[in-house]
C-alpha cells in the first residue's frame, strides 16, 4: 500500500469517524451536565 | 428511557436529544448512501473523490443542516410558513418550492423503497439465487406489476407511522430502524473486509490519483453527492425541527447528523469496494461504476450475483443478502418517512388535522407514484428533474436566512437558548457566499452538461435533458409565486378570517 493511500484513508477517515466521535463525545458530555443540574 | 410528551397547544416533542438524532440520522441515511456513494466513488477515481466530498460537508452539509434545525425550531411551521415568516411575506412561494420537490421525489421514492422490499423477500425465499441472469430477472420484475404493489404497501406503511404522531409513530419507529440498520451495515462490513482479496478493494477506495483531484468534475460530483445524500436543504430536516425542545442544541445536532451520514457512507462504500473486488470474477471497476437502468445496476443487479459467492453455504449466502436488501429497505423507510411528514405537516400548517392530511398525502403519494412504478423513463426523469431542483431549494433556505440577517440569525437563533456549542463568523460567510457560489456552479454545470447529452437540449418532452428541468420547474414556481398571497393568508390570517 502506498504513502498516498495510507494518507487520505487517514485523514477521510480521521475528518469523518474522528469527528464523529469528538461530537458525540461532547453532546454525551453536555447531556450528563444537563442532567447533572437536574434540566432534564 | 422514560417516553415523554409534552403538549403545547397540541404540538408534539421528540423526547430527548438522541430521539431527535436517531430520527433525524434516518433521514439521512438513505439508499443514496449505499448505492449512488459507491457508483460515485468508482467513476471518480476512489481516493481523489473523498478529499472534496470531505470538504464539502463542512462548507455544505453541515451548515445548511444548522440552518434547517434553527428555522423549523424558531418558526414551528413547515417550509412554506417557515421561508415566510423567515424571509418575508412575499417568499412562501420558496418554501412551497421545498415542499414540492421532497413531495416529488416522495412519489418516486416510495418505489424504491418497495423495489428494497421485495427483494428482501426475493432474498429470504432463496429465490434471487435461483436465477442465472440477474439482468433478466430485474427488468421482468421492473417492468410488470409488481413495483406498483410494493409502491402501495411502503406508502401505506409509511403513512400509518406518520399517522401514530412524532413519539408514537417516528420516533418509536426510528429507534427501531436505525440502530438496526446501522447494526446490519457492521455486520455486512465486518464480513467484506474479511472477505480474501479485499484489500485490493480498500486500496482503491482510498488511493488517490493526483491528476483526478485537480478535475472540476471530480469536485462538483462530491458536492452534488453532499447535496443528494446528506438530506440538507430538503426542508426534511426543518420539518422535523419543528418537533425538537425550546431548550434543545442546534449546531452540536447539526454536526451529529453530518458526520453520523458521512460515517455510513463510508461504512457502506467499504463494505461494497471490498465485496466486488474480492467476489467479481469480471472487472470489478465496471461493476461498481456502471448504471444501470434507472441506476439500480449495481444493487439489483451485480451485488446479488457476489452475494451467491460469498460462501460456499447456500443458507450463509441467503442470510447475508436478506440482511443487505432488509438494511436498504430500512434506510428508504426512514427517509421515506421524513417526505411524507413534510407534506403532511404542510397541510396541518394549511390547517387541516393531521389524520386528514396523512389521508390526502397517502392517497396523492400513490396516485402520482404510479407512472414512476410502470414507466423507468418517468422515473428517471423525475429524478433528473427533481435532484437538479434540490440545490434550488438549498439556495432558498439560504436565501431565508440572507433575507432574515445572517448574523442576526446566528446570535439570536443557533446561539440561542439550548444551544450548547456556539457557531462563530464563519457560518455567515458560509451562509452569504459559498452556498450561493456552490448553487450558481453546481446548477450551470448540470444543465450545461445535460446539453452535451441530448441535441434537442431545449425539448421540455425529452426525459433527460435542460429543457424538462426548466419548463418543469417553471411551471411549478409559476404556480406557486401566483398563488404566494393565498398561501400565507391561509397559514398566517386563516384565524382572522
């Protein structure tokens, strides 16, 4: 497998299911807050 | 999870955020992403495709889905008393333009959903393995009867969930749907890259040639795949923000939706490069790039073929293609579901009662879905016509927002109460300039390019060319700018009369 295509599988996939997960990280995190405080 | 409705002069919420999400997932996700993203991918040169249709989901997608989720939570009306209370008085006649091309592509799409649907049943019964000539077998079911009865049965499914309600009906059902599907689509990958030789598979997805990245066409095929498949600016998404919570995120939801369908696809183009290449004893490159009639080849098609090849056991092979088609038929459902509920929320915004106005969109969905069923030409047509038509209505929720104040829309309304990440400048640059840019572009070159694919580009007779896409949607924003003054009285007056 070439440079090229280790690079984009990594930066697609990093952009995609790494951002994917950095925001469902943060929505789980703002609904434990909310919770927390008792909003919901 | 503990159901909770709660009732403001009768109007539905989803119960919580992931409720929200799931659903809104399931509209995204739909058969585009799994067959119209590979067949894409494949004709424009694997990797070189997904650099720009990376990028355009953040200067695409993902801003018109915030755009979309703050409207409908803001105004509580489906598009034609959203764009009018957004942009003005004088433009419900652009929201009604929303709606008619999600109700258009409704009538056709329920087709396809009966298409999934009866070839799970084909899958189950062993039957799509009893046929030698695939090709043969898909234009005798095409071409009969049938598609119309599958058509009947998915409108009818689908307008009995609208019926239930948001929490009963959609919310019940996506949280269902989804995560079954979502679960099918691991299972599927996890065989295929498993599968021997499908590393030459993945290796052309991901492996870009430089020449094609530098390609305008390569560029305006992953905006308009963002733009078809993402569900942003069908005035889906609106819809169902009409049902979210006052104090409900906009911008992290947003992002969710965006990158949770991007996922898919990708999951889904893995899964697909990765079977054909280590099944396909032909070129495997033809396979996954070409057509078909009506642009079914490679799912009715050629994916049934590979599947006879999985394994050497007749039940493994029967149990891996009843998944894949029961995991397409789920994903048309779910957006399926979203079209309906537009045109349905539309007449209740007009103001009939819900059980009403689910009858009249059921009874319309079927009738004009019947040409599509019996004729691949009509349908090929109102997918030529009515795709091209849903980059007019991104440019008109834009225009809303435009109209509106684009920062005034971003401090009040995104930033608003709920939200728990706030959007910086840069979403009204996006807003102002790159949507519009990105519509102009995209618009001129489809219907630049469609001149090349007829000499009688102008004939508004001819299926596939410039001339039935104008006279089509003139004729339809003739109407609508006509009948713009009845149209908000009847939302926004009607009590006053």
């Amino acid at each position: 497998m070439n440079i090229f295509t280790i690079l984009t599988a990594v930066v697609v996939l990093g952009i995609v299911w790494g951002g994917l997960t950095f925001f469902l990280t943060r929505a789980m995190k703002y609904e434990k807050m909310k919770s927390e405080n008792g909003e919901k | 999870m503990k159901e909770e409705k709660r009732k403001t002069s009768g109007q539905e919420f989803f119960s919580s955020r992931w409720a929200l999400i799931i659903a809104t997932i399931g509209i995204a996700v739909g058969t585009g992403n799994i067959w119209r993203f590979s067949r894409i991918v494949a004709q424009n040169g694997g990797g070189s495709f997904l650099i720009p249709w990376v990028i355009f989901l953040l200067i695409w997608s993902v801003p018109l889905i915030i755009a979309e989720f703050a409207i409908g939570k803001s105004t509580r009306l489906g598009p034609v008393g959203a764009l009018a209370k957004t942009a003005g008085k004088n433009f419900a006649w652009m929201g009604a333009f929303v709606v008619f091309v999600s109700t258009a592509i409704m009538f056709y799409y329920s087709i396809v959903t009966g298409w999934c649907l009866r070839y799970f049943f084909s899958a189950v019964s062993g039957n799509l393995f009893n046929t030698k000539d695939q090709l043969a077998y898909w234009n005798e079911f095409s071409t009969g009867l049938q598609p119309l009865i599958f058509h009947f049965i998915s409108i009818s499914l689908v307008a009995f969930i609208i019926y239930r309600g948001v929490t009963k009906g959609i919310e019940k059902v996506t949280k269902f749907l989804v995560p079954s599907l979502l679960g099918i689509l691991v299972i599927l990958f996890v065989r295929a890259v498993t599968l021997p030789g499908a590393i030459d598979g993945i290796k052309y997805f991901f492996t870009p040639d430089l020449k094609t990245v530098l390609d305008y066409k390569v560029w305006l095929n992953a905006l308009t795949q963002n733009a078809w498949d993402t569900g942003a600016g069908w005035g889906l998404i609106l819809t169902y923000a009409i049902y979210m919570k006052k104090k409900e995120d906009i911008s992290l939801n947003a992002a969710l939706i965006g990158f949770g369908n991007n996922t898919v696809s990708l999951l889904a183009g893995i899964t697909i490069f990765s079977t054909v290449f280590a099944l396909s004893s032909v070129d495997a490159m033809q396979q996954i790039s070409q057509s078909g009639p009506a642009n079914t080849g490679l799912t009715f098609i050629y994916l049934p073929q590979l599947f006879a090849k999985i394994s050497g056991s007749y039940a493994v092979n029967i149990f891996f293609a009843s998944i894949f088609f029961i995991a397409l038929f789920f994903a048309a459902v779910t957006s399926l579901m979203s079209m309906v509920e537009l045109s349905t929320r539309t007449l209740i915004d007009f103001g009939l009662k819900r059980s009403k106005a689910i009858i009249i969109v059921a009874v319309a969905g079927f009738l004009f879905g019947v040409p599509s069923a019996l004729n691949l030409d009509f349908f090929a047509n109102q997918d030529w016509v009515w795709g091209v038509g849903l980059i007019l209505s991104g440019a008109f929720i834009s225009f809303s927002i435009i109209r509106y104040g684009v920062d005034k829309f971003r401090t009040e309304i995104i930033n608003g109460a709920g939200s728990d990440v706030k959007i910086g400048k840069w979403f009204n640059f996006v807003i102002a300039v790159l949507i519009p840019l990105q519509v102009v572009v995209l618009i001129a070159w489809w219907l630049i390019s469609s001149v090349g694919w007829d000499p009688e580009w102008w004939n508004p007779f001819h299926s596939l060319n410039t001339g039935t896409v104008l006279f089509q949607w003139a004729v339809v924003l003739g109407a609508f700018i006509l009948l713009n003054k009845v149209m908000y009285k009847q939302i926004f007056e009607r009590d006053k009369q």
